[in-house]
C-alpha cells in the first residue's frame, strides 16, 4: 500500500482550517447581507449576541457534520483489508469523541445565549435556561441535539476501546438522529406546508453532513494512502452525487417556498429586495460552485486516482470543504433571516 506521510498534516491543515475558515466568512457575509436583528420581534440583545450566536451555531453545525463524516469513514473504507484500514480508523474514532464534545459543548452554549436573547433584560441564570427550554421549541431541539452529542461521545469512547466491534451502523445512527431536531432552531413557521418544509429541511441537513463530513473526513485521514482513497472514493462519489440532488433539491424548496408565502414582498422582487432572499441567492451560488468542484474531482481527477497516481485532490478538495463551510455559515444566517 502507497503512504505519502509528507501530505498527512498539510491535508488535515489545510481542509480543516478551510472548513472553519468558510463557516466564518459565510457567517460574516450572510450577516452583511441580512442588515436586520436575526429574530423579529424580539428586543435588541446587542452586537455581540449578534454575531456570538451565529458563530457558535456554525461551529455546532461544523462539529456535528465532522462526527457523522467520521462515524460515515469505516463504510467508506470498507471491512475487507483490516490491516490497511486500521491505522486510518484509530485516529478517526478519538477525533469523533472529539467533535462530539464539540457539538454537544456549543449546543449548551447555543441554548445559553438564545435564553439571553430572548430576555435580554435579565440576568442568565439557570431558572431562566430552564424556563426557556421549557417554553421554546427550539431551546427543546438544541438540548436533544446535545444528548445525542453526549451517547454519540460515549459510544465513540467504547469506538476507541474495542474497535470496530462496536457497530459504524449505530455510530451513524446516532449522529443522524442528533441532527434532526435542528431545523426546528430555526424559523418558526404556522402555515398550512410547515409539515412538508420540516421534513425537507432535515433531509436538507442529512444531506449536508453526509456531504461534507464524508469528503473532509476522507481528505484528512485517507487522501496519503492512495491504494485506500482509490477504493473509497468512488463509495463516496455516489452518496455526495445523491447529496448534491438532495441538498439542491430541498434547499430550494424550502427557499423559494418560505418567500412565495411571504404577504409582504413577492417573488420575484423578494429575491433581491430581502435579506432572506439575499441570503438564499448566496447558498445557491455555493451549491453550484460546489457541483462544478464535485464533477472536477469525479470526471477528471477520479480515474488517476484508480491508478494511484499522484493528483492534486488535496487541493481542490480542501477548496470544496472551504466552499461548503461558507455555505453552512449562510444556511445559519439564513435560517434567522427575516423573510419579509
């Protein structure tokens, strides 16, 4: 099997800070373009609730999406060649204990600032966390997501212990599940299609996280050892292409739906004339950049990579990850954005 160990720590630089790096220019972009407070109706919580929430949001959202990539790594590398796929899995099952105490840590924030938001005249104590949770749904979703944090940590810790003996089936399944009450933690919606908009949008966050956390996870522990990133990345190239549709497909949905209903602006004024609508033309701008990159890699990179030859995948996969963190930091905006 070919190692190059002289790429290891430039790939993990360069994709994670990347990753991070976009979730903060999508998060200052997204909030450049929205010039309104994030939630209408509530009082003012100040400049640093503005930009604090939004933040830890992001790397909640960043956090969790690396823990389902990681948790995604041994499907991806299959179980046939032990020897090989080994030394790649005993980095990835303590750096998923890793990001799962990320994003259970910055979901507990989340509720805490959210709460100070809310009720910015008070004093944040735990009464006043508690009586937010209790009161609101998204305060309910946050704290369920952090529970789901927390088992995907102790499972992650028994990962680290036994090894693949405990199932990557329930890894998933737990990471999953902990991404699902996050769509609720955004915009509140009563009409009649919030059922549909609700199941669209936690497909839309399955897709993500599969999406992203499945190629950064790759490029960081895989992308050195060619014979193992040639067996894996065509298992991937089919989840990211059903990704793509499904990411496209729902974000779209939820996009051009939530302003069509909108009883103040029309579409296709709305578009351009609300941060909303702003917001939603630059996801759409990182969806197909984010196409064009996948289709590079897939058409033109993918069958050297068959053959083991040296390509420049790093590279334009860490600029893939980049865009993809730009995209997570305006789908946070977004989902605060007023519509009208």
């Amino acid at each position: 099997m070919t190692v190059d160990r002289t790429t290891a720590p430039t790939s993990r630089t360069w994709v994670v800070g990347g990753l991070l790096a976009g979730g903060l220019v999508g998060v200052l972009l997204g909030l450049d373009l929205s010039s309104t407070p994030a939630d209408v109706g509530d009082v003012e919580a100040g400049v640093v609730v503005r930009f604090a929430h939004p933040l830890v949001r992001t790397l909640l959202d960043l956090a969790a999406t690396a823990a389902v990539g990681l948790s995604l790594l041994p499907k991806l590398l299959g179980f046939s060649r032990p020897a090989a796929t080994e030394p790649v899995l005993r980095v990835a099952r303590p750096a998923a204990v890793i990001a799962s105490t990320v994003w259970a840590l910055t979901a507990l924030v989340s509720i805490v600032i959210r709460a100070y938001e809310t009720r910015p005249e008070m004093a944040v104590t735990l009464s006043s966390v508690v009586d937010y949770v209790q009161r609101v749904g998204a305060g309910q979703g946050l704290l369920f997501s952090a529970v789901c944090a927390l088992a995907s940590v102790w499972i992650g810790i028994m990962a680290v212990r036994r090894g693949e003996s405990v199932p990557a089936e329930l890894r998933i399944l737990v990471t999953m599940f902990g991404l699902l009450p996050l769509p609720v933690t955004g915009h509140a919606s009563n009409w009649k299609y919030h059922d549909y908009s609700m199941i669209s949008m936690e497909l839309h966050v399955l897709g993500a996280a599969a999406w992203t956390g499945g190629l950064a996870a790759l490029v960081v522990l895989v992308a050195h050892r060619k014979s193992l990133l040639a067996e894996a990345l065509p298992k991937f190239s089919k989840l990211a292409t059903v990704a793509l549709v499904l990411v496209s497909v729902t974000g779209l949905f939820n996009g051009v739906l939530e302003l069509a209903l909108n009883p103040v602006v029309a579409l296709p004024g709305s578009l351009v004339t609300t941060s909303y609508g702003l917001v939603l033309i630059g996801k759409t701008v990182c969806a197909g950049l984010l196409a064009l990159l996948g289709a590079h890699i897939r058409w033109r990179l993918m069958p050297h990579i068959a053959r083991h030859r040296t390509t420049a995948v790093v590279g334009w996969a860490a600029v893939e990850v980049a865009v993809m963190g730009v995209a997570f930091g305006l789908a946070v905006v977004l989902s605060r954005a007023p519509v009208a």
